[in-house]
C-alpha cells in the first residue's frame, strides 16, 4: 500500500531534447522506488520565466547546442543537434495524444519516448498526423493509433489546458520538470534528487503505516 501511494509527475514538452534525454532514467527512477509515473505533457511556461529556445540570445542558444552534444556523448544516446523538425510546428498534436494514452490505460510511457525519439533521432515530424498515426500503430497498435485525432476529444483538451494551469500554479517555468510530493526538480540532471525525494516519501509513507497499525 505504502509503495502504491507514491507518485512521481513528470511536466515535460514533447519536443524537449532534455525531457528525451531524462525519460529512460526517470522511468528506472520512479520503477526502483515503486512509484507510479504520471505525465503531464505541457510547454514552457512564459508567465513563470520560461523562455523559448528561439527567442534566447545568440549566446545561450549556442551554448544550448554545446549541453546537448556533451549530454548525447554522456547518456550514448541518439540526438541531432540540428533536426529537421525543429522548432515544430506545434506540438499540441503529439501531447494530447500522449494524454489520450494515458487516460485510455495504454503505454504512454512508450509512446511518449517514440515520439521523441523521432523528433530527435529519426528526423520525423511529429506534427504531422499520420506520422503520429505510424508511431502510434507500431508502439500501441490499432487502439492506439485511433487515438490521432486533430481537434481531439473535449475532455483531452480540458487536460492539457489542465496541465498548463497546473504548471503554472505550481511555478514551473522550463521542462522537463519532475514533481513529487510537490516539490518540484527542474531539469534531467536533477534525477538523483527525485531520488532521494521518492526514497525519502516512501519512508515517511511506510513509518506512517506502522504507526497508524501499531
């Protein structure tokens, strides 16, 4: 029951090269403590401080490319540094459907991680529809890919406009950003802190077990 009750929300851009990077270890993370991972596919928060790549002096934007060369090199995974689909045209298309996923009790997790695996490694738009229907199909199936649907269901709408609120709410200004407990952990380099934040909850959660039964 203890371990049940842990949670780790993941607010995170689809499009974002550091949310790709940290999905496979925050995946491992939340698995090694028992915690359940919820997502919450949102885009950066301008009321809050957060600024979109493009719109970044020439500086940090060169600098921005310098991490995720270093970051692929370290974590020996795929990325362009320049793909073809980026900036997207949006990336509403590809949240929602993630967020149709995860209400339908399929497995967003690895859709979510295709997707982005082929924005940044597979030069694919993941804009485009039957790109997302493709992806869908493969990972998920035919119930997934009946999922792709532009606009989509009100109610998965009113979640992500929920996500975004949420963000908001809570302060979050740049993805990914992890939540547990409420508190939150800006960045994947931030994992070993989720950690130690999911390790430390689950002990309260069981020394409170034990004296509510004792």
């Amino acid at each position: 029951m203890a371990e049940a009750a842990l949670k780790l929300e993941i607010f995170y851009g689809i499009s974002s090269p550091w949310a790709y990077f940290g999905a496979p270890r925050a995946v491992e993370v939340a698995r090694t403590h028992g915690a359940a991972i919820v997502l919450r596919p949102i885009r950066i928060i301008e009321a809050n401080g957060g600024i979109p790549l493009r719109s970044r002096p020439d500086a940090r934007q060169s600098y921005h490319a310098v991490e995720l060369d270093r970051w692929r090199r370290y974590l020996d995974m795929p990325l362009n540094l320049t793909p073809k689909f980026y900036p997207c045209a949006t990336i509403e298309r590809a949240a929602q459907l993630i967020i149709a996923a995860q209400k339908a009790g399929l497995d967003a997790i690895s859709l979510s991680f295709a997707i982005q695996r082929a924005l940044w490694s597979e030069e694919r738009d993941i804009a485009d529809l039957e790109t997302l229907r493709a992806i869908a199909q493969a990972v998920l199936g035919s119930e997934g890919a009946a999922l792709v649907r532009d606009p989509q269901r009100q109610d998965i709408v009113a979640e992500w406009q929920g996500n975004l609120a949420e963000a908001e709410r809570l302060g979050i200004f740049g993805t990914p950003t992890y939540v547990v407990n409420g508190e939150l952990f800006w960045g994947q380099d931030r994992l070993e802190f989720v950690s130690r934040a999911l390790a430390a909850l689950k002990h309260q959660i069981s020394s409170s077990a034990v004296r509510t039964s004792a």
